[in-house]
C-alpha cells in the first residue's frame, strides 16, 4: 500500500490510521495482496475505505450491537464466518467483532503478533488428520463441525467410540449400521456399507494407518 493510499484511508474515514497498520501495510500490503492473506487482511486502500463505510450504514450487521463502533475501531479485514478484525484506535492489539453481541474479542497483543498467530501460521501448518473410526486411515479432520466422509471407506465421523461400536445409532443419517459392522464391511469389500462402493479411493500413502 503506498503512503498516498494510507493518507486516502485516514482522509476518507476521517480517522487517524495507527502506526502499526500504516507501517506494516506499506512495507507488506503488496505482498499481502499477492497472496491468499489478501482475503482476510484487506491490502487495497480503496477495499479498506468501502468496508469500513459501508458497515457505518444502520443497515449492516455491526451496527446494532456496536451502534458508533467507528469512533472506536478500525476494520483492517474479515474472516471466514464474516466477523471483522479491527485495531482499537486507542491501543495496539486486535479484535474481533461481528453481528452477534457476544463483545470484542481479544486475538492479539499486537498486529505482527496477530499477522503470526492467527493469520500466517494457520494457513501454512498442514492440518492433523486423525485415524478413521472404520477404516483406521488417517482422513479425520478433529474440530471441525461436519468433518464430511471418509474418502477410504466412506464412513461419516459420528462420535462414536469403543463403548457403543456394536450399537446402532438411530440418528445416524444413513440408517443403522454398526461400527463393528461397518469395519468388517470395510475388510470384505473396502467401503463401510457396500452401496457407497462408488465414492471410494485407495488410501494415499500419508493416510495408511500407524502400525
Ligand atoms: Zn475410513
């Protein structure tokens, strides 16, 4: 971003823009760009200037949980579930806020800690995957909501454990069937329940179950 780019953010939102972003973004706002962060940490002046007006608008989601939330923050990008990362005006970390009235969330001391923390480091670390209940390969994404079907064999991660591999579970949304049923499916015929037997791959040779 240049210094006349940084100036039109200060002129257009009559704000003065904090030291820490004016320098990161002039040394780095190309480079961010160019990239994927380009997405969360808006890296054009004039995208800055639109997202923060726009959301000065009564219509838009921030304004009624932080009714004036401009003399205070400064939007510098969004994430994924559409809540805005903001630096306070006042002090040097950055927040999250959204349309929920949940309140401010705290995400770093300071924007190259944040940048590092929640920006960088999570798009560039290779996600652990976990073994599959069924086939044992290792496909499963932990943490996530709807971790979706295992490519091997197709089952869908539905927390069950050791306890209840025998039980069927009525809520399981492709009709009952066992874990034990569907790990000895899955030796016969490769797939947990032979009607899925068209969705299936080979395990990759990173998912082949630790002996
Ligand atoms: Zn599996």
């Amino acid at each position: 971003m240049t210094e006349e780019g940084l100036n039109r953010i200060a002129g257009g939102l009559g704000i003065a823009v904090p030291t820490a972003y004016r320098e990161l973004m002039f040394a780095r706002g190309e480079e961010f760009r160019a990239s994927q962060l380009g997405s969360y940490l808006w890296a054009r002046a004039n995208e800055v200037i639109i997202e923060n007006l726009r959301e000065r608008d009564p219509r838009c989601s921030l304004y009624d949980p932080y009714p004036r939330w401009w003399k205070e923050y400064f939007l510098i990008g969004t994430d994924d579930d559409n809540d805005y990362f903001c630096l306070r005006l006042d002090d040097p970390a950055v927040y999250k806020i959204g349309s929920d009235d949940s309140g401010p969330e705290k995400l770093a001391e300071s924007l190259a800690a944040f940048l590092n923390t929640e920006l960088i480091e999570p798009r560039l670390a290779t996600p652990t995957k976990y073994a599959c209940a069924c086939c044992s390969c290792l496909t499963v994404l932990r943490g996530k909501k709807h971790s979706g079907c295992c490519p091997v064999c197709w089952w869908q991660e539905d927390g069950r454990s050791e306890a209840d591999a025998d039980q069927f579970i009525g809520e399981f949304e492709w009709g009952d069937i066992s874990l034990t049923q569907a790990r000895a499916n899955y030796k016969s015929f490769g797939v947990f329940s032979e009607e899925y037997k068209g969705f299936v791959r080979a395990p990759k040779p990173e998912e082949l179950p630790r002996s």
